[in-house]
C-alpha cells in the first residue's frame, strides 16, 4: 500500500486524539510539518515562548514510516489499558 501525506495527517489526527493533543498552530498546540523535499514529516509543538518543539523526535519520516508509527503508538496505549486484565486472567 503506499502512503501519502494525506494518510499522514490522518494518522496525525488520531495520534493528537490518543495523547489527548490539540492539533493547530497556536500555543501548546502540535502541528504536522510535512515536506518531502526535506525527508517527510515531523511533529511540531508550539512552545509559550514563541518556539517550537519536536515531542516525538527531529527526524522526519516519510508518511509510511510516520504512520506505522502512530500505529504502533496506539498499540502499545491499548496494550497498557489492557495490562491489568491480561495479567489478572492469565
């Protein structure tokens, strides 16, 4: 399947969702810079000051990569709530 930035700010979505995040480009909130000249896309948090932060790292991703990584994101959250009753009924 090949995965474009559209699928990418889809993923965004979800990961904002997930970690309780407010998409946008006001302070506090994360964005997604997306640029394929410069190796794909990264997170960005608008900081108080006026700067931004990178919350998940500097590298960029290309879309597929940043994908399976919100996927693997919401996994391993699922995987946590679960962890008491897997424990419980094993």
């Amino acid at each position: 399947m090949r995965y474009t930035t559209k699928d990418a700010k889809i993923a965004f979505k979800r990961l904002c969702k997930v970690l309780g995040k407010t998409p946008g480009y006001k302070k506090g909130n994360w964005c997604l810079d997306c640029n394929a000249t410069y190796g794909g896309c990264v997170v960005r948090e608008m900081l108080e000051n006026g700067g931004e932060g990178s919350p998940m790292g500097m590298s960029r991703r290309t879309p597929k990569a940043f994908c399976y990584l919100v996927s693997t994101i919401e996994e391993l959250i699922q995987a946590k709530v679960l962890y008491p009753y897997i424990v419980n009924n094993i």
